[in-house]
C-alpha cells in the first residue's frame, strides 16, 4: 500500500516472479489455517469509505490531521494524503439484518462528519471519492502526505 510502481509494462521473468510470491504466499496461508492460527469464528463484514476534505473553492483541504483529531471518532483514521479520511465500520457478522446495520453504521458516521466540517471545522464538503481527475497539482505533491504514512 502506498508504493508506487514506476512502471507500466511488464516482462514475462516479472510475470513469473509474480505468480513465485504469489504461491508462497498461498502456502504461508495454508499452513496457518492447518496449524489453527486463523479465526474460526462466523464470517464478518465491514467497510472501509475514502473521502475527500473540501474548501469553499472545490479544492483539496489538506487538514486531515486536525480535523480527525477534532472529529475524535474511533472509526475515522487519516489517509494517504492529507486531504483524505477514512471512515471505517464496527465489524458485523453476516447474519440477519447485517446491511441494514452497516448502512445504519456507515449513515451515522459519514453524518456525524459532514456536520463536523460544515458547522465546526469550516470545511465546506467531505466528498466520497478516491481519485479527483481536477486535481491541482499543488495536492498532489509529497508535502501533501499525511504525517502518520
């Protein structure tokens, strides 16, 4: 997470050194699901939502620092860049009413940070989204990381 690839062809001895890591990574999970070290417990869902700090001009806020720690919500954490967030959710297990809870979840987390940056912290808009295709260039440069990465 969070490297970067300087390249966008690959050769097959890539390919191959790929598919290498790939099985012994495979192998390594065997042998801990043999071995009992993963949960054996029900499956669980949750969610993980990207968003974006907004100012009055519709540019990147690169605030996520002082935001969040005004936010003060366990399920919020910061993101790659400092204009980003992340909301997460209370894992639930997938039984009965499971996306009627997350959505409730993902409802009151998402609300209780968009009142946060319009009446408390002066952002104008937290934004659902990844990547911003009008971008400035001045967000996207390495002093726009955030302090935690």
């Amino acid at each position: 997470m969070g490297q970067e690839i300087n390249i966008s062809a690959f050769n097959p001895s890539d390919f191959t050194q790929f598919y290498q890591k790939l099985n012994q990574e495979t192998e390594c999970l065997k042998d801990l699901i043999k071995q009992g070290h993963c949960s054996q417990k029900a499956p669980i869902a949750g969610f993980e939502i990207e968003a974006w700090l907004i100012d009055d001009t519709m540019q990147a806020s690169p605030n996520n620092a002082s935001f969040l720690a005004t936010l003060n919500d366990p399920l919020a954490f910061p993101e790659l860049a400092k204009f980003n967030i992340e909301l997460n959710s209370i894992p639930e297990k997938l039984i009965g009413t499971v996306f009627s809870n997350l959505h409730k979840n993902l409802s009151q987390t998402w609300n209780k940070a968009c009142t946060h940056s319009n009446s408390q912290f002066r952002i104008s808009h937290i934004s659902g989204i990844g990547i911003s295709s009008p971008l400035s260039i001045n967000s996207s440069n390495d002093c726009q990381l955030s302090k935690c990465m």
